[in-house]
C-alpha cells in the first residue's frame, strides 16, 4: 500500500474515535473463496489474545526472532485439520500448543465463502489432556466435516507448493522429482490434473497386475492341460471298463440260453447218432449175410473130406508093411522133403517175433492205460471254479490297487512337474551362459518384446518378412565399460523397436503385428530408414579428442549396421562424445561456453557417470540450459553381453527355488513311494492266493493235456496192436495158403519121385503110391479147404467183434441220449423261469446278442467263453490305473481350465481395456500437464535470468510407468556451468532458497487455491537476491486477481519494493505491549485501515 501520514491529513478526532469502536469490515469482492480474512488466537503459544486481519492479495508478516511470527502459520495448520507434521513438528502433540500455564486454547478462522457477501468461520477449541472441540459458523462440527469444507476450497495443507512452513523450506529443495511433479498437479484447478496421474499409476498398476496374472494363468493352463490329457485317457479306460463291464453281463445272462442251445444240440447229435449207428448195424449185418453162408458150405465140405483121408489112411496101412524094403531108398527123397519142411519152420519164426511185438505193445498199453488212470484231473466244474476264484481274486487285487494306481498317477505327476522343474533349470542356466539376448531380458519389463520376438523368428521364412531385432537383442558393446552409456542414451522405445529397409518391409511387418497379432504387436515399434544416411558426425573425431573424449559412442557399438542406422537416426549416438572417465570441470566450461556463444555444434555429451544435454529455449531470449543426469557406470548394462548382477540372482534365485521344489517333491515320492509299498505288502495274501490258483489251475492244464497225450499213444497202441495181429493172421495164412503150397507142391514132386521108384518095384508100392497119391490129393484140398475155412473163420471173428463194438456204442449213444434229453428238458424249464425275470428290453438286448453271435459263428458255450474271455481280458488292460475316481479328478481339472479358460479372455479385454483407459486419460492429462509446465518453465526461465544465471523446469517422461514421471527444476548460478538440477547437496543453502522462492512464485496465478504461505524463505539469501526475489513475488501476487500470499520474514530490508494491494503485519511483543481485552478496539488496533 502507499504510504500515508497522519500530519498529511486533517484529522476529526470525533469521527476518528467512532470508527475505531466499530468493527471492521473488508471488502468482500476482493477475496476469492477460501482466503482468510481474520485469525483470532486465545491462549495459543506465545498469544494470550490476538487477532490477524489480512488482505486479500500480498501479506507480509514481519518481525524479530521470536515475536511470533510463525505462530500464525501453526495456526493455520492446527485451526484447518491440518497434521504437525505438515509443520516439521511430528515429534510434538497439540497440547504443547497451549500457551504455557494455560489449560485450553482456541483458534478461529474467516474465510470467504463461496457466497458472494458472505463468510465462514472455522473454529477449534482443545483442553490440555483433553479433546478437540470444532465449530463451523458457531455451531457445533467435527473434523470430518471441516476436511469437507477445505477441499470444497481447494485448500491443501499438505501440498508444499500451497503451504511452506519454515521447518519445510529444506524439505522442498529434498523433494524427489516425481514427488515435486505431483505437488504441481495437486494445485492445477481442483487438483484434477493430480487425480487423474493418479489414476493412471492405478491404471497402469493394475495392467501390469493383469499382465502377470495372464502369464500365471497361461503357466497354470498348460500345466492343466497336461493333467487333462492323462486324466482323459484314464477316464476313457474307464469309461470303456464300463462298457465292457455291461457287455459281459449281457453274455453272462446269455450263458444259460448257449447251455441250452449246447444241450439240445448235444441232445439231436446223440439221437441222430444213435439212429445212424443202428443204420450201420443192419447194413453191416446184410453185408456179413453171403459170409456165413460160405463158411457153413467150407464146414460141410472139410467133413466130407477128413471122411475120405480117414479111408485112405486105412487102406494105406495095409500096404504100408509092404514098403519097408523101399525105406532106404525114400530115406534120401524124405530128406529133402525134411529140408523143406524147415524152410516152414522160418515161417514160424517170423510169426514169433509178430506176437513179441504184440506182447511188448500190449505191455505198453497196460503201462499207458496205468498212466491216464493215475492223472488226478479235476472236473470241468471245478477247474471253472478254480477259474472263477482266481478271477474273483483277481477283480479284488485291482480294487485295491486303483488307491495304488492313484498313487501312482500323482508319482507319476510329480516326476512330470520335477521333469519340468529340471528343464526350467536347464533353461535359467542356459541364459547364465547364452549369448542370445533374449534369454536374459526381463519377462516383466519386456515380456512383450520376448514374445514378439519368438513369434516373428517362427514365422519369419513362413511369412516372408525382412526385419532387423531390436537394439536390446541385436546390439552390444565392444567394450562393457561403455553399456551403460549406450543403454542411457537410447530411448526406451527405440532400445525396444524393430528396423526395416522400406515401407514396403514396414507393411509386412506391421500387418503381421498389428493386424494378425494385435494382442502381442499392438505396443511394438517399427522403424524405418531413411535413405542415404550419412553416419558422418557434426564434429571430426580429432576435434573431439582434444577434449579428452574417448570417441563417439557408435564408436564402441557392434551389430547389424542397419539397427545401428536406427540408433543413430533416433537418437544421434554418432553425435554423441563419449569418455568412460569424468573430463576435468574447465573443459566443460569450455564446451558449455562454446555451446552457448558460439554455437557449437555439439548438443549432449558424455563423461564419467552423467549425461549432459543442451536444450535452446523456444522462448524470450532462446537461451541454451544444460541437463545433467546421472547413471551408474559400474553395473552391467543390457548392452555389455552379460547378465546384469541383480538379473544373475534373480535367475539363480529360481533355479535355487525350483530346486528347492525338487527337493520338495523328492521328499513327496519318497513318502508316496513308501505308501505304495505298503499297500502292495496288504496285496501280498490275495497275491500269495492267486499264484497259488494259477499254478492249480496251470496243473490241471498239464494233467488234461497229458491226458490228451496218453489217450493218444493209447490209441496209437491199439492200432500198432491191430497191425501186428494183422501181421500175425497174414503168416498163418501164408502157411495156409501161399507159401506152404508152394512147399506142399515141391514135396508132392519128390513123392512122385518115390513113386517112380516104387514103381520100379513091386506093384504093392504102386498101389501104395496110389493111396498116397489120392491121400495126398485129399489131405491137400482139406488143407487149401482148411486154409480157406480159418480164413474166413478169423474174418468173421473179427467181423463180429466190430459188430459187438457197433452194438457197444449203440447202447452208449442211447444211455447218453437218454440223459441229455433228460438235462435238456430241466434246463429248458430253468431258461423258461429266468427269462420270466427278465423286462422287455433285456430280452430285446440278448435278441441282438444272439443274433451277433450267430452271424459270427459264435452261439456255443466254446464261442461264448472265447467272447467272455476276450471281454474280461480287455477290462483288467483298461481297469489299471483307471476309477472313478479317474472321472471326478478330470471333472475338477475341466473345471479349473474352464475357470482359467473364462479369465484368459476376461485379462486380455481388462488389458486392452485398460490400455485405452490409459491412452484416452493420457491424451487428457498430458496436454494440460504439458501446458502447466511450460508455463511454470516459461515464468522461472525469465525470473530466474534476474536471480541467477539460467533456470528451466523440464518434465522426464521417458519412462513408461507413470509413477516414475518426473518434474525437474534445473538451475545455474554461474554463466560458465550448465544447468543442474536442484537438489539437496549440490547448491548452496541461499541458492536453495532463492530457486525455491522464484518457483513457488512462478505457480502464483497459475493454480485456484485460495492462499499460500511461505515462511522465512529467505533464510541465507544476499540482500540482492533478497530484494530481487521480493520484488518478483509481490510484482506476481500484487498483478491481477490471485491467490491470498503470505510471506513471512523476521527481517525488512530498506529500498524494498511495495506494490499496491500489499498488506505488512508487524509482529510486536515485549513487556510494555498493553493488557488485553476481549473487545473490537484491542483487537484491531493494529489495523491500519481504521486509521486513515
């Protein structure tokens, strides 16, 4: 305000006491909503009673150290809901507030209201030891409803931008960067721009969440899905178990239907055999009819002829005496005949060894017939018994051993997922070692990428594409010193872009990654070269190693030349001096002066651990401010080839894990393996029974095939007995008949010799010759009659016994008719009564069979046992490790794929969602954000040209998760430095002050809120920058319509600039100040206004 003095005015005292009796009343309009217009302390710190009346633009509140000043600023904060620790005071309790000796305290604030011509007045009691009591317009609150009333005003206490007590001057020179980016948004309108940053770190947030439950769901998916095929396998078998489990019902209720059919067929076979064996009883008896006719005639003629032999003998005889002379003479002839009668005697001989040989076979007969008779062969009943035993054993041993089978089946499972385990070990510690980049990125920084990558290296013949793989993959370092600087001066979307030749490789490329695969390519970068690129620098290489640089940093980079080109395009690294050591601080003065003045062409450097660039300004005087950012030069860098230190722990750290899950699981089959020993060892009776069956049963199977053996070679016997006696028949026939005729023949000739010779002699001899003659004649025709009678007498011997045999076996088919026909009938009347059991439709289900069976042949108890067999032998190989147990498992494993099946889609459109969610914010937020600091950087650039050498305010976007944006304030006190970012060590404790003043004034007009305050931010200022920067903020806040300013200082310095609509609030205290009283004159006695 102008300054006034009451001897330049004519003073009517009268009047003049009036008005200080009445009470004060500021104009309304020139507050905007939420400004303080009164503060009235009682018995707060140093007050016993007082009261602030402010302006509504510039309020400077001055005095000496310990006047309470500061006091106004706590009571702000305290009579606002605000917390101590928005003073710097979080070690005290509001107790300690209370004026000493005192046991309560109050402080009542006005503000303006939102109504045009009317005010609101916060109010807060609080006893010592006690509670707080709160009052709005008078009437009784709390805090809640105050907090209410103070964002409705955009009132921000704990934003430091809005309210700068004097423990917190330093504290905002320490604000982080993403901290000091927030405050700004906080004060933007209604704090918007702060809600909607916010939002987007939520938003992010929650992408990245949904992006990491999309890896583990499709990690959780194919582990399932592997489940899923085992389970489904299983529960086919069983599934076919209980098919077959039916089918063998349905033939075994079929059973007594084939036993019936197989008796009376049994029953018709024996009856028609039975008929057919009498049939050849009567044909063999016409057959035998001529034969015994014949042997009848043979019996008649050999009586007649041993008649005549007899009569022949007897005459014989009477001249027998008379041939006793002729006996020597017949010696010699009888002789030879004796010799011929021996060659009769070999033919006895033959015959002899015919019977040894029948004899030895009936001997082997008796010995085979003991054998078969010795077999202890079970009935057919009863070794299906022992079958069915050992099949009821059987059934009952895979009971038990599904539970077995089980565990098994999650042994087995465990061996998988161990298997799986060891091949991520495999694969974590191939990465340790590959050369391929790919291997070592970060799944969670560029899951994308690596999924990008491996989808394009799969179908890059297929599809044709010509690409280049991203800087991360395809470059490197010559020197790994040099990684991190290359790392820094890439941008994080061009360190991630594909590069092609053209547009027409771009259209390939991007068709295929954002069309055909818009979930993976909808984020990745495409770049494309320009032609004739010249990789030529601004400056030579021998002009830059004069400034101690090592070269330029596409110097020390390997790879396809075509990614580095992209490098170099976007982000100039063949511009861009490199040394791995810090240059000395003259040098860099140097360049910068250079730069500055000279325009040099050098725009960004690097040296050591920081990254120098140099920005023209687009406004005023389009001065060059440097930023300097810092890196860490000593970590491994994604360009240096290796794993980065932090990258080798944590994929050590998960093969150390997914070892320790071996171990786990090893741990897991042992105990499993345990319990299965154990169950097998509660199998081992049922075992121990069935082997014991099986080798009954395996017994009864040799007994019955040496039973088959023995019949055989019994049967063999008899018929080499047959051919034997046949053998036996035929020499005696041979003596009958053939031969011995023969002989007979050779004898008859040497008897005519004899008869010559008798001849010779008396007459007596030829008559005796002549009865020998006819005696020989007869005695011949009975033997050939004989032979012949014998003959047929042994034929019919044996015709008779195989009549006896047929007649035998007539008797046997009879008896077993009789009895089949027997078995048939009580079996019909059992089938009968079965099928009474028996619905509709499993009759109509045994029709089918039957007609199934008899199409293939099979309808016999033979077919029947085959088909049962083959049933029970499919269901023991489909009911091993198979249950329904098998079902109910692959029921909840469908479940949990079908749940993460539902959530797949459900992340992928969150995720999409998501991303539009963030682009649509982004295109809102950014703008504003961006025009916000522009302006604050256009504002502090100017101002801080009068305070210092150069000043900017730059927003770092470059990273993509939003809760790392950063607003940095760069500042320079000395034409020949760069600009540097402010920060807690680098500058001066005035310095600090001076920026945080010219910052905090370059918001003013800029934000809605309704006050600030800044107290003794002047602490360490020269009295130049003192002045400069107190002109500054009350040229800022006295200009226009803004927010209420409150400006504390202990000291006033001369030749200070004042402006109109600046209120100054001198702080007096001492023991001559004046006893207070509660009325209108004490407590605006200091208002200047009633004065004049």
């Amino acid at each position: 305000m102008g300054t006034r003095l009451a001897s330049q005015n004519d003073l009517d005292l009268s009047s003049f006491t009036k008005k200080l009796k009445l009470p004060y009343k500021p104009d309304l309009e020139q507050y905007d909503t939420g400004a303080i217009l009164r503060v009235k302390l009682r018995n707060f710190m140093s007050y016993s009673l007082t009261e602030f009346h402010f302006g509504p633009k510039m309020n400077l509140i001055i005095g000496p150290n310990g006047t309470g000043k500061s006091t106004f600023v706590c009571a702000v904060c305290i009579g606002l809901a605000g917390k101590l620790d928005f003073l710097g005071k979080s070690s005290m309790n509001v107790d300690q507030f209370i004026k000493s000796g005192e046991k309560e305290a109050s402080i009542e604030l006005e503000l303006k209201a939102a109504e045009q011509f009317e005010t609101v007045t916060v109010e807060r009691e609080f006893v010592r030891r006690g509670k707080t009591s709160w009052y709005i317009n008078k009437k009784p609150s709390n805090e809640v409803q105050v907090k209410k009333l103070l964002k409705d005003y955009n009132i921000q206490l704990d934003n430091l931008c809005q309210f700068l007590p004097q423990d917190r001057v330093a504290r905002f020179a320490s604000l982080k960067p993403e901290e000091l980016l927030k405050e700004i948004e906080r004060l933007y309108k209604n704090g918007e721009l702060l809600e909607q940053h916010n939002k987007l770190i939520e938003l992010y947030s929650l992408r990245q969440e949904k992006i990491k439950a999309l890896a583990d769901i499709d990690f959780q998916l194919t582990s399932l899905r592997e489940k899923r095929e085992s389970l489904e396998e299983r529960a086919q078998q069983y599934h076919e178990y209980q098919r077959l489990e039916k089918e063998l019902q349905r033939h075994e209720t079929l059973r007594p239907y084939v036993e019936l059919s197989t008796k009376k067929h049994a029953r018709e076979e024996l009856k028609q055999e039975a008929e057919e064996m009498s049939e050849k009883i009567r044909e063999f008896d016409q057959k035998i009819l001529p034969m015994k006719e014949k042997l009848q005639q043979f019996h008649r003629n050999l009586g007649s002829t041993e008649t005549r032999i007899n009569e022949y003998t007897s005459t014989k005889e009477k001249y027998t005496e008379e041939l006793e002379q002729s006996l020597e003479a017949i010696k010699e002839i009888n002789s030879e005949i004796q010799k011929l009668n021996d060659q009769r005697l070999s033919l006895a001989t033959d015959l002899e060894t015919h019977r040894k040989k029948w004899q030895q076979l009936s001997e082997e007969l008796d010995t085979m017939t003991h054998k078969l008779d010795s077999l202890e062969i079970l009935s057919k009943e009863e070794t299906q018994e022992l079958r069915d035993r050992r099949t009821s054993i059987q059934d009952k041993l895979l009971e038990e051993q599904e539970p077995i089978d089980g565990l098994e089946t999650d042994k087995r499972a465990l061996m998988r997922i161990n298997e799986q385990l060891e091949n991520r070990i495999k694969t974590s510690e191939s990465s340790l070692k590959s050369k391929d980049r790919l291997l070592v990125l970060d799944s969670q920084r560029f899951g994308n990428i690596i999924k990008a990558v491996k989808l394009l290296r799969e179908n890059r013949k297929k599809m044709k594409l010509e690409y280049f793989e991203p800087p991360i993959i395809s470059l490197t370092v010559t020197d790994a010193k040099y990684g991190p600087a290359l790392e820094r001066s890439i941008r994080f979307q061009n360190q991630c872009a594909f590069t092609v030749r053209n547009n027409e490789d771009y259209q390939n490329l991007a068709y295929f990654l954002y069309e055909k695969n818009p979930d993976i390519g909808r984020n990745i970068g495409i770049r494309t070269l320009s032609e004739n690129f010249n990789f030529q620098p601004r400056i030579h290489r021998e002009e830059i190693k004069k400034y101690t640089f090592d070269g330029y940093l596409v110097d020390f980079v390997e790879g396809p030349r075509e990614v580095i080109q992209m490098v170099c395009e976007n982000d100039r690294i063949h511009n861009i001096p490199v040394s791995h050591r810090d240059i000395d601080a003259s040098i860099k003065d140097a360049l910068s002066y250079k730069i500055r003045n000279e325009n040099f062409p050098m725009s960004e450097f690097i040296a050591g651990e920081a990254y120098y660039s140099f920005n023209r300004s687009n406004y005023g005087s389009k001065q060059v401010t440097a930023n300097i950012r810092g890196f860490s030069a000593n970590r491994i860098s994604i360009f240096s080839g290796g794993l980065p230190d932090d990258k080798r722990l944590e994929i050590q750290h998960q093969i150390d894990e997914c070892r320790h899950k071996i171990s786990i699981n090893n741990q897991t089959l042992e105990n499993l393996v345990q319990k299965i020993k154990e169950k097998q060892g509660m199998l081992k009776d049922l075992v121990k029974e069935r082997d014991e069956l099986t080798a009954k049963i395996s017994r009864q199977t040799r007994a019955e095939k040496d039973r088959e053996k023995y019949v055989t070679h019994i049967e063999t016997f008899k018929d080499r007995m047959r051919v034997e006696k046949k053998a036996i028949n035929k020499i005696k026939h041979k003596e009958i008949d053939g031969t011995a005729s023969k002989l007979v023949t050779k004898i008859g000739k040497l008897e005519k010799k004899k008869i010559e010779i008798y001849e010779r002699i008396e007459p007596t001899i030829s008559m005796i010759c002549e009865l020998d003659e006819k005696l020989l004649d007869a005695q011949i025709f009975a033997i050939q009659e004989n032979n012949k009678f014998s003959t047929i007498e042994s034929l019919n011997e044996s015709i008779l016994t195989t009549r006896e045999e047929m007649l035998e076996k007539r008797k046997e088919l009879r008896d077993a008719y009789v009895k089949a026909k027997e078995e048939y009938t009580q079996a019909l009347k059992d089938y009968k009564a079965l099928l009474e059991t028996f619905s509709d439709e499993d009759r109509s289900e045994l029709e089918k069979l039957v007609a199934e069976l008899q199409e293939r042949n099979s309808l016999t108890e033979e077919g029947l046992n085959a088909e049962i067999s083959r049933i029970k032998s499919q269901m023991r190989l489909r009911r091993n490790g198979a249950g329904a147990d098998s079902l109910k498992r692959l029921e909840e494993v469908e479940k949990e794929i079908q749940q993460y099946e539902q959530k797949l889609p459900e992340f992928d459109v969150d995720v999409g969602i998501l991303d539009r969610q963030i682009q649509d914010l982004v295109s809102i937020w950014r703008p504003k954000l961006d025009s916000v600091i522009q302006t604050i950087a256009k504002d502090f650039s100017e101002n801080m040209k009068a305070v210092a050498s150069a000043g900017d305010v730059q927003l770092d976007s470059e990273s993509e998760n939003f809760s790392e944006w950063k607003l940095k304030i760069l500042v320079s006190f000395r034409d020949s430095h760069a600009l540097m970012q402010l920060n807690a060590a680098q500058q001066s404790g005035g310095e600090k002050s001076a920026t945080t003043a010219v910052f905090l004034n370059s918001l003013q007009g800029l934000t809605n809120t309704p006050f600030r305050v800044v107290d003794e931010i002047n602490q360490g200022m020269d009295s130049k920058n003192e002045r400069l920067i107190h002109e500054l903020i009350v040229r800022k806040s006295c200009a226009g319509r803004g927010s209420q300013y409150f400006l504390i200082t202990p000291k006033l310095l001369t030749n200070l600039y004042y402006g109109t609509g600046m209120r100054v609030h001198c702080i007096l205290a001492g023991r001559w100040c004046p006893d207070y009283e509660d009325t209108v004159e004490f407590l605006e006695m200091g208002l200047t206004d009633k004065y004049f």
